[in-house]
C-alpha cells in the first residue's frame, strides 16, 4: 500500500486522507476524494492543484509497482 509521503512540505491529516483515498477507495476521482476526507464538494479543485506535486510522486509509485509486479509474473 502506498503512504502519502513529501520530502520538502508537511500534509495535513486531511490532505493526507485525501491522498490516500485518491489512490484507494475513490479510485482516482478527486471528486470523491476529496469528500470523503472531509472537503467541501466544490474545493477539490484547490485540493488537486495544492497537491499536484505529491499526486504525481503517488501515480509514478503506484505506477512502478505495477509494472514490477507484472515482470515478476
């Protein structure tokens, strides 16, 4: 499983939940996401942008365990 992690800003736990059901549960819609941890229906897409870096470390992560669990195969 995939943790939200940053190596230079602290994420609040709300960003953190937000994260970790981007990648879980609300499979990839910000939309979703972003209720379920607690945002307003129409603020995600300030969520998305202020966490634009960290959303891109977790797809290319997410994404290489992908393709190492199919070479394994």
């Amino acid at each position: 499983m995939l943790t939200p992690q940053t190596q230079n800003k602290e994420l609040s736990d709300k960003q953190k939940q937000f994260l970790k059901n981007l990648f879980g549960e609300a499979q990839g819609d910000p939309k979703t996401a972003a209720e379920l941890a607690g945002y307003s229906p129409t603020s995600y897409p300030k969520v998305v942008q202020g966490l634009k870096d960290e959303i891109i470390e977790q797809q290319s992560k997410s994404w290489i365990e992908s393709v190492l669990s199919k070479k394994k195969k």
